[in-house]
C-alpha cells in the first residue's frame, strides 16, 4: 500500500543543496494529528474477526504524543475520527483538555468518493455527535480519510459547508493520492462553492521542484526523506504549510496488527507488510518533529482559519 519510491541518490544530492540555502522564517507549520486506531483500521481492512475490539496501544501512543507535543510547547489539531473516540472516550477528553483543538476526521474512515452526498453527511453527523458529546464543542474543521475528496466528490466542500463546518484539509497534492483535485497552490484558499456558502481549504505542503511534487507535509514520507529536505520543502510550501501525522506514528513500541494465529494466512501476511511499513515512519517521526518545531512556528488550524477569516495575509 505504502509505495512512495526513495528518491534517486542523486536527485537527493540535488534537494540537499538546495536545503543548504536559507529558508523562509515566516513560514507558520499547521501541526495536524489523523486521530485513529491504527490497529482498528488494519485489523478490519485485512478482515480480522473481532477487528472493533479496541487496543492498548493508541493509549500509549497518545501519551507519547501529547508528551511530545507538550516537549516542544505546541498545540496541534486533532482531526478525530468518530469511531476511534467511542472506543477511547477519555483519551478525546484528554486531548481536549490539554487544550489542543479537535476538529473531525469523519465517523467510519470511509473514502468520500465511494460515499453519496447524504451518505457522506450522516457520517458526518455521526463523527460531531461524538466529538460534541465528549469535548462539549463543535469542530470546526474536516479532514477526508485518506485525503480523498477528489475531482469526482468535489460535492463534498458543499456537504461541509452545509453541514457548518469553516475549513477542509483534505487537498493533498501528492502522487500517490489518485483522482485528486489539481491543486490551485500551496496558499490556503477560499474554495468557490456551487450552493453558496463559505469553506476554506488548508492543503498539506507540498514541495514542488519543477513538475516535482514532493509531500514534505506527511509524516507517512518522512522514511524516505531526510530532514534537512523535510525542512527547505516546508519553507518552500509555506507560508502556511500543513503537516499532518498519526497517533502510531509516534508508538514507543513496534506496530504489529495482531490478526491472531487462526487467521488465514493471507491475512497474516498482508497484517506484517502493513505493519513493516508503518514502523519504517514510526521510527523517524519524533527526531523530524522536534527539527520542524525547532525550525518554524508551529500553529493549530483552528488558528489559522481564525487568522484567514479575520482577513490575515497568508505572507505574514
Ligand atoms: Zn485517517
């Protein structure tokens, strides 16, 4: 699934050089948490029995996180996926309650393109009732699972309009997301919606170098990218350039998808690649943060949005 190629040797001596170069000091990161069971997620995609059951390590890695987070004094957002938070109530309430903003990462991490409009807003609905129910505030802010709202689902910034949420952080200019919408630029834009309304989009940076897209933003590529580049792309996607990871990202301990040994072995098989994968980017996540927050001034998107509809320049 994971299959961003590692860069050329000398594709890579090339960026490095021009990593060397100054950055931009005005570039603000939009530091962003996909809120999720990585194991829920992994256990029902392979069809484990049982997948729901809820595991014991988002809660360690939640606390490596907010550790983290709290380590380098920055406050993220935290697009929450309605499920993950029934099965780990206190851990939303936690995180709500270091003050870090929780916004909504849709209810059953269906993609938005296999889902129809009133589909889409039921899942919607149900995510916020959760949210709403354990932090006693609405989310402002939507992120599409796997960034999918593309060229065919751009129905779905009305959906969210109409629904009440501000802002989107699904466009990711990324080649390995199929379908996806042409990217208008790096800036975050208002988007023109077909029913009225208003919807900003915050995209996750991306680095383009010539017809290159290269996505500094996802903490998911950070395997395959060395810091230094992580850090002149994030200038060069600026000014305000969104970068999103995910709970397991910052486990302590290896991932491993624990189908259990009655599994067919199809399904055990495909459970340890997963896992091979993600703990490659497990393994490089908390050092690339602390250089990003070391770097740039980290905000939440709350913040940014707030910034962006006060009528804020994006360049300041
Ligand atoms: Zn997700």
């Amino acid at each position: 699934m994971f299959a961003y190629r590692r860069p050329r040797r000398a594709a890579v001596r090339r960026l490095l050089r021009l990593a060397a170069r100054s950055g931009n000091d005005a570039v603000r990161v939009l530091l962003s948490v996909d809120f999720e069971d990585w194991h829920q997620l992994v256990r029902r995609r392979v069809g484990a029995a049982g997948w729901s059951r809820p595991g014991p390590a988002l809660e360690r890695q939640t606390a490596a996180l907010l550790a983290l987070l709290d380590e380098l004094g920055a406050r993220a957002t935290f697009f929450v996926l309605g499920m993950a938070a029934r099965s780990h109530p206190a851990l939303v309430e936690a995180i709500a309650a270091r003050g870090h903003e929780i916004a909504c990462h849709g209810d059953q991490h269906l993609p938005v393109h296999s889902q129809t409009p009133g589909q889409f807003a039921e899942d919607l609905r149900a995510a916020r009732a959760t949210i709403e129910r354990l932090t006693g505030s609405r989310p402002l802010g939507y992120r599409a699972p796997a960034f999918s709202i593309g060229e065919a689902s751009r129905w779905a910034h009305d959906v969210l309009a109409a629904e009440g949420f501000a802002y989107d952080a699904s466009m990711h200019d990324s080649p390995r997301i199929r379908g996806r919408i042409p990217a208008t630029g790096a800036r975050p834009h208002a988007l023109q919606l077909e029913r009225g309304g208003s919807l900003w989009e915050l995209p996750v940076a991306v680095w383009r170098v010539g017809s290159a897209r290269i996505p500094v933003g996802g903490a998911s590529y950070w395997s395959v990218l060395p810091t230094a580049l992580v850090l002149r792309g994030l200038a060069s996607a600026g000014p305000m350039a969104g970068l999103y990871l995910h709970p397991h990202e910052l486990d302590p301990l290896p991932l491993n998808a624990s189908v259990g040994s009655d599994a067919a072995v199809a399904t055990r098989v495909h459970a340890r690649l997963r896992a091979l994968q993600r703990n490659a980017a497990r393994r490089r996540a908390p050092s690339v943060l602390r250089a990003i927050a070391g770097r740039y001034r980290t905000i939440t998107y709350g913040e940014a949005y707030a910034q962006l509809s006060a009528g804020g320049d994006t360049r300041s």
